[in-house]
C-alpha cells in the first residue's frame, strides 16, 4: 500500500513506545487514526500530542485479549470511518521467568495479550477489509523472540512464534485469493520502550506474578538492560514499518545483526545440531 493520507489506520498498544510512534507516524501522513490501549489515560494524553485534528482522531480503551473488545474495536473503526487500511496488531506484554516459574496465569495473560489479540484482530477486521475496494495492509509485531528462543522467555517466545507463522499463513491465503491485502510482520530486538514493565498494565484477572527466583531475577536484570541500551528507536521501528508496507515487504527486521541468530538457529534444525545457546 503506497497511498497512507486521508486513509484509517488503526493501532493498538498505541499509548507508549512502538505504538505510539507508528501513531505519531501515521499522523504525519495524513491518515485517520483509531488508537487502542488497555491504558486509557496515557492514551488519552498521548493522543493529544499527536498532529491529528479531532474529527480524525479516535480512542478507545480496549484489552486485546478479550474478544469482545477488540470486536467493538473494529465496530468503532469501521462505524467512524468506513474503511480500515491499515491495520497494527501491536500490543504486547513480556515477563522475565524460567519456563518452570511461569505460573498458568503468567501464560494465560501473555498468550492472551500477545498471540489471541491477533487472532481476534484477524477474525474481526479480515472480512471486511476483505469486502472493501483498494488496498490495505496488516502489520504483526511479533519479535526476534518468534525466530529465536532466547532463555527466560518461554511464554513470550511461544507467543511470538505464533504470531510470525500466523502472519505467514495470513500471507500465502490472502495471496492465493489475490486479495489486495498486504501482510507484515515486524521483528525487533531491543528497542528502549516500556515493554519491561509490561506487569504495570496486566489485567486483575490474571493475578499478579509471583516472586522471581534468583536465576530469574538475574535474568529479569539482564533483559531489562538489553531494553533500555537498545540502539533503535521506537521511531525507527515506525519507519522500517511504513517502508515496509509502502514495498509490500513482509518480513521487517530492523535489527541487521540478529539474523546471524536466526541463520545459525536454521542451521542447527537443517543440520540436525541441538540449540546453540544465545
Ligand atoms: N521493546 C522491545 O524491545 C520489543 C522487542 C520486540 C518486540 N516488541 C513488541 O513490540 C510491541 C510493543 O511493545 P513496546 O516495546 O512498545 O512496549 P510498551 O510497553 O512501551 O508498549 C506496549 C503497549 O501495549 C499496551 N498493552 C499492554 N497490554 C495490553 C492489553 N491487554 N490490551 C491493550 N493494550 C495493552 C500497553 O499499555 C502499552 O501502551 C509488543 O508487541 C512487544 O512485544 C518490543
């Protein structure tokens, strides 16, 4: 999809980090903007900064991991405006444990967050976007985590992976009817956002995690480093994004180095090697 200006954009996780700047960018290619979050206050006040009159600008409170909401999500979308053109199933979630330490809850919160907010978005937007003229994109934020299996990260890795080979099935279908719908999936690395205290905005029905051991902790350090130090931006994520769906690209991976990992991970299960440790 090359045209972006005075078409719908809707975004969620939208009220921080990656959602936020792919927001700020598609403000600043004129596009309508529905944005979403479980956080409606930050949303709220970050919509305010962004460059988009009122009459093209909506928000909505909304936890991806329930259906329902994400259903009202596109019957707002879809009421307001007409048409979605692109449409960013972005929120996510992440918490540091050893697969052993992850409780039920701990799975059922990231599964929920990272992998069914995706699926609901494709069962709630696909078909009408399938019935409207022109084209349109959808773009996943997996991670790197969907092409690796980085220790402590079970629940996350897990989730990810689900996203990528659900985008890439996406993908092949939407190609096979020739439909004018283009599908991305974004893979970060570290990016310095707030996804390592992604617990300040888990749902009470999900309990609260419990205490880390001292081998998670360590790995909870670490990782909360690795975000924080990350050299790309969330701005930069919204252009690879942008210029990726104005290419038509389906893999975006912004961080070039990573994919020696993923090659040497390809190579372990070709070469029939057990897991290099990252
Ligand atoms: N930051 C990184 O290093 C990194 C790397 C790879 C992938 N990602 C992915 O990027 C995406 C965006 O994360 P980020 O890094 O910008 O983190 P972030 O915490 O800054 O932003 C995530 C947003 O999602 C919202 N959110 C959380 N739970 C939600 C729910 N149930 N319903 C609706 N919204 C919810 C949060 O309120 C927040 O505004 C996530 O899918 C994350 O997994 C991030």
């Amino acid at each position: 999809m090359r045209e972006f200006k005075d078409r719908t954009a809707v975004i969620t996780g939208a009220a921080s980090g990656i959602g936020l700047s792919l927001a700020l960018r598609a403000a600043r290619e004129g596009m309508r903007l529905v944005l979403a979050d479980i956080d409606e206050e930050k949303l709220v006040d970050a919509a305010k900064t962004l460059p988009v009159p009122a009459d093209r600008l909506c928000t909505l409170r909304v936890d991806v991991s329930r259906e329902e909401d994400v259903a009202a999500l596109a019957e707002t979308a879809f009421g307001r405006f007409g048409a979605v053109h692109l449409l960013c199933n972005n929120a996510g979630v992440g918490l540091t444990r050893l697969a052993w330490e992850l409780t039920r809850a701990d799975w059922e919160w990231i599964l929920g967050v990272n992998l069914w907010s995706v699926v609901h978005g494709i069962r709630h937007f696909l078909p009408r976007m399938l019935a409207q003229d022109g084209e349109s994109h959808v773009v996943n934020t997996a991670s790197v985590a969907g092409l690796l299996s980085t220790p402590a990260m079970a629940a996350y890795n897990v989730s990810k992976h689900g996203v990528v080979t659900l985008s890439e099935t996406l993908y092949t279908e939407l190609q096979a009817q020739q439909a004018r719908i283009g599908v991305s999936v974004l893979c970060p690395a570290w990016v310095p956002t707030a996804i390592h205290t992604s617990e300040r905005n888990r749902p009470e029905r999900f309990g609260t995690a419990s205490p880390p051991s001292a081998s998670s902790a360590a790995y909870q350090e670490r990782m909360g480093q690795a975000v924080k130090s990350g050299r790309l931006t969330a701005d930069d994520m919204a252009t690879a994004v942008f210029d990726a769906v104005a290419a038509n690209r389906f893999y975006i991976i912004p961080h070039g180095r990573i994919k020696q990992a993923v090659r040497l991970r390809m190579e372990d299960i070709l070469e029939d090697r057990n897991p290099t440790p990252l």
